[in-house]
C-alpha cells in the first residue's frame, strides 16, 4: 500500500533535482523549511520527528538537500518529508508539506 500524504503523493517519487526545485520555491516565498521523519505513517500520527531545527533565513537549497542527506543516512527506511511553513501574519501555517522518501516495503496500517 503507497502512503499518500502531503502534496504531490499520487505522483511518481521526486527526484533530488525537483525536490530542491520545491525547496527553491519556497525559500523564494520566505517560507521556513524543516525535514521530519516517522516509522509510523499512520494518519493519526501528525507530529513526526523533527530534523534538527526549522531553517530560517537561509538562502540556498542546498543547506536543506545537505540535512535530507544525513536524515537519509540514518533512517533509510523511514517516511521523511519536507515542511514548509509561512509565519506571515493571517497565515501562521504549513502551507507546503510532501514525501521525499518511504521505505522499500510499505506494509500500510
């Protein structure tokens, strides 16, 4: 069963190049961009674990690609996604959420 949460989940998996594209398009926005990851996928589970600490204020992609590397290293079988999240006032939200990885066997719930 393939977990569909978060935008772009009945599309085929991003590749590194559009995933820093999405991460390029929200920095442009000044959102604040976080890596999360989970064992556990289940719809009820809604706070995954954090990666380190959100980025703010960052200018380039490849500081966010270079956490999503190490949290890949360590977890090469978990759900990981990225977060984007917009502090504007009126907003205060995740306005932006998606899968970047999933483990080679998704056994659903």
């Amino acid at each position: 069963m393939r977990v569909t949460q978060g935008c772009f989940s009945f599309l085929p998996d991003l590749s590194d190049e559009q995933i820093k594209k999405q991460v390029a398009y929200a920095m442009s926005k000044g959102w604040a961009v976080s890596v999360e990851w989970t064992d556990d996928p289940h719809p009820r589970n809604s706070y995954w674990e954090l990666w380190g600490l959100p980025l703010f204020d960052i200018q380039d992609p490849a500081a966010l690609m270079y956490e999503l590397g190490e949290c890949r290293k360590v977890n090469p079988e978990g759900y990981i996604k990225i977060n984007a999240f917009d502090a504007s006032i009126g907003t205060e939200s995740c306005v932006l959420s998606f899968l970047v990885q999933r483990p080679s066997n998704e056994p659903g719930f």
